[in-house]
C-alpha cells in the first residue's frame, strides 16, 4: 500500500499537491489540508495588499 508524504500512513490512493514549489504525493485527507493552507495563504495576502493600497501584482 502507498503511503502518505505527510502523515505516513497507509492509504489507498495518493493525490498529488504542490507544496513549497515542490509535488508532494498526499492522501485525501492531508490534500484537503493543504488546499485549505493555501487558500487562507492567499487571503492573507490579498489582505495586506488592500491595507498596504498596492494595485500591481506581486
């Protein structure tokens, strides 16, 4: 059975999820932990742009 780059356990089937610029082979569990970092990542971001009144891309 394969198994999970971040949590090393078993699991049936492994996803594949960019973490820090690299591919990582993940479960399901930890890929929905990962989208969720990233997503709050990027609000985050979004918000500093807004406080900060920047209107090009980073």
């Amino acid at each position: 059975m394969p198994v999970c780059r971040a949590c090393k356990e078993e699991v049936d089937e492994l996803h594949t999820a960019k973490v820090d610029g690299r591919r990582k082979r993940v479960c399901e569990d930890c890929l929905e932990l990962i989208e969720e970092q990233a997503e709050i990542a990027a609000m985050s971001e979004d918000a500093i742009r807004d406080m900060m009144g920047y209107k090009g891309k980073w």
